[in-house]
C-alpha cells in the first residue's frame, strides 16, 4: 500500500507533513535515483501552479534533483498539461508539478511524468516511496562536476501556446466568438487567454491576477456561477472555466447554464461518432458520470466503457483498450489523439472546433444529453469498512437498487482522501432518490458513523 501517494500525486497542507520542503528534497532524491538510465547526463522539468508555497517546494526539489547529478529544467507557472507537453517535446527523463489543483491556497502536492508525458502507474510511485523509506540511496552523492544544475527554460509558455493552437483545426479561427475565461488566478493565467486571443476571439478575462492566495479562491472551475452572471451580462456565446492547474475545465453556453464535464464528453463523442474518429466507437467514463451520458453515446451508435475515479485511470484503460477520449464529469478530458493527460484548454478548444463545424450554438449541442436526476449524499465515518458486511445497509441498497431497476442505479465508494463514505443515486424522480440516499446514507451512520 502507498502511504505517501494518492490518486493524484502527493499532496497535503504546505509545511505539515508530508509536504515539507524535507519531503520535498527526499522525493526529488527518489525520482531522481528511479529515472536515471545510463551514464549520460539526465534532466528533469520543473513546473508549478502560482501557489506561495511553490517556491519553497520547488527549491527543495531542484536540491534533491540536482544532488543525485540529475539537471533540472524550470518552466514556472504552467498548466499541469503544459509540463507534460514540455517533458516529452524536450526528451526530458521526466517532469514534476508542483500544484494541489483545485484545492485552496494552503495545500500544495507534487506529481510525476514519466520521459512519455504519461502520469506514473502505482508500481513506480511505490518505488520511489520504498526508496525514501529505506533510506537506499542516502549514500549515493555525486561530487564534483558529477551534481546536477539547473537552467531555467524561458520560451516554455509559447511552446506551449503553439502546441494547444495546433490542436485546433488549421481551417478554422475564432473569429466573431466572444468568450468570458475564467482562470482561477492560477498556472494558465498568461497562456489561456493568449490561445483564444490569437486564434481571434473576444476575450472577457477573470482569475487572471495571481498573487499567491488567490488561486481557486471564489473562481474557476469550481464556480461556475461565476462565469455563468459574466456570459450572461457580457453576452457572450460561451464561458469557459479551468481549475487552478488548468487539467480540468467546467463551461457555461450563452444563456449561462453549466455544461460539465459529461456534457462535454458527450458533446464531443457524438461529433466523433459522425466523423469516425472515435476510436472502436468508445468513449471512456467513469463510474461517477452520469446515465445520461450512457444514453446519449448509445443513441449515437457509440458505447461507454468505467473506471474507477481518477483521471490516472481512465487514461490507464485508454491506453489498455486503444481508445481516443475519456473523462470524468469534473471537467478531466483526455483527448489522446493530442494530449497524455486532461487538459483543460485543449478540451475547451476541441468543444470550440464542434460549435464552428456544426454552426451551432452550445446550448443546442448540449441536447445531445438528457441527465438522469442525480444526488449525493456523505456520511461521515470512523472506520472504512466494506458496506456489504453490514447486513442492514446492504439489505437497503438491495432494496432500492430493485425499485430502481434499468432506470437507475446506485453507487456506494469512500472518499480516497477523507473519512467520507459517499452515497450516489441516480434516477427519474429527484425526491424519490433523494429520499432513499439519505436514508442509506443514514444507515451507515447508525453503524460506522464518527462517534
């Protein structure tokens, strides 16, 4: 079991364990140790989201990098997908952000990319843990003109910016759209609104003023209302939102509605499904989105395929399967035929390209998905034990999972960061699956709840 790693990296509050600057240090040792490959000279990029405490986590890890005589190549503020984009196109040996993603100013988490742009699979986090538990490597200290050093890589942002507006369809622009973006004060703060502009759009910009406590706090993708009040008072044909690391984005259409991420999902499959480009006609999901988004694909001819929660995943089974698109109903798009990991701009953009080649606006794209009423409850627990040996509570999922039949369903899992235990229902009648999930939810208390 990983004690250091979770789903996304390792993260926590800036300053308490595990993200300390000595932890910080140790990691940068670790990868170091694990990506080196041969006798030549290694190196490894470095970016971060606009978090105060990135600063002194970066240092750390530029320490830790260059003690074990691998170079470091920093890029600054970047989205997460950017550092992906940049490791591989640089033939990099791997590449680091240093970012906590939606959370608030205060926490901050560190992950990896492989020499390939993809995010590490479990067996290698878990050896680079082993590394740092063991104390292993503690003795291996390059001398000399054998430590690392550390260049900083000015042009990385227009790398970047040329990368995302390749993306878009060469015989298109945007010209004549106007489009409220909201960045979150966070890592595509520059570049966001630089792709739009230069690919000819109006740009009304919010979130674009960092100053280090800032990021995610009352904007982006978080809070779509946000957007929505600035489409509608600026009359915009769409608002897009990303998340502080720019790996995910929510939008709104031109009369502010929220369009998530299985929307989007949706929107995009479909318009692949027409154009054969949907690789085995299957988009991948996970088990969070929403039956709707079942319904839709099947209506096109197209089918979905879960995983569990976590962009890692579906990016896994993509790979597995030989599939081109998969999600999350976050906002995580991950267009494969580009990108090795979500990203938020370039889903924005692929969604742009549909409402240019349809000549329709979002609002009436977005009817390609019906959503089934959906609720979530929480119920706080002491222990995460499995639900099912709890003879009341599984005996009520049963229940309702029967009176919902083929027009719901019901999904139990616990929160991979706190001592939550999530109850979800979907169905056609709001009250109705409002009342059972709380009832289950409830239920669990009475048994395993915090005392």
């Amino acid at each position: 079991m990983k004690k250091l790693f979770g789903t996304d990296g390792v993260r926590g509050v800036a300053n308490v364990y595990p993200m300390t600057t000595e932890m910080a240090m140790q990691l940068g040792r670790a990868a170091a140790h694990v990506f080196k490959n041969g006798g030549r000279r290694h190196r490894i990029v470095i970016g971060k989201d606009t978090r105060l405490s990135g600063y002194m986590l970066e240092n750390a890890l530029v320490a830790g990098i260059c003690s074990m005589g691998v170079d470091v190549l920093l890029v600054g503020p970047l989205p997460t997908p950017g550092i992906a984009n940049i490791t591989s196109s640089m033939r990099a040996d791997a590449g680091v952000v240093i970012s906590a993603s939606h959370n608030p100013f205060q926490d901050n988490g560190i992950k990896f990319f492989s020499a390939d742009g993809f995010k590490l699979p479990d067996e290698l986090e878990l050896k680079i843990e082993n590394l740092i538990e063991s104390n292993k490597i503690d003795s291996l200290r390059p001398t000399a003109t054998e430590v690392g050093k550390a260049f900083r890589i000015d042009d990385a942002a227009g790398r970047y910016i040329v990368f995302l507006k390749n993306t878009f369809p060469q015989n298109m622009d945007l010209t004549g759209l106007k489009i409220v973006l909201d960045c979150a004060n966070g890592a595509a703060y520059k570049v966001a609104p630089a792709v739009l502009e230069e690919l000819g759009a109006e740009v009304i910009t919010m979130g674009v003023k960092p100053n280090g406590t800032n990021i995610n706090a009352g904007c982006g993708s978080l809070h779509p209302e946000v957007i929505s009040e600035a489409v509608k008072s600026h009359r915009a044909d769409i608002g897009i939102a990303l998340d502080g690391d720019a790996d995910r984005v929510i939008v709104c259409d031109e009369f502010g509605n929220e369009v998530d991420g299985d929307h989007i999902m949706a929107i995009c499959a479909t318009d692949m499904l027409k154009r054969k480009t949907l690789k085995k006609k299957t988009l991948v999901a996970t088990v969070m989105s929403n039956m709707g988004l079942d319904i839709a694909l099947r209506n096109a001819g197209g089918k979905i395929v879960k995983t569990a929660v976590g962009d890692r995943y579906v990016v896994e089974e993509m790979r597995r399967g030989g599939y081109n698109l998969g999600g999350e109903q976050s906002g995580h798009m991950i267009f494969l035929d580009y990108s090795t990991t979500g990203d938020g701009i370039l889903s924005a953009l692929q969604l742009l390209a549909i409402m240019r080649r349809q000549d329709k606006p979002l609002s009436e794209l977005a009817e390609v998905m019906i959503p089934l009423p959906q609720v979530l409850v929480n119920a706080r627990v002491r222990e995460k034990q499995d639900i099912m040996t709890i003879p009341e509570v599984a005996a009520r999922i049963s229940d309702v999972e029967a009176k919902l039949g083929n027009e719901g369903r019901v999904l139990i899992r616990y929160s991979g960061t706190e001592p939550l235990l999530r109850v979800m229902l979907e169905g056609r009648d709001s009250y109705e699956i409002s009342t059972w999930a709380n009832e289950i939810a409830d239920l669990v208390k009475k048994h395993i709840g915090e005392k």
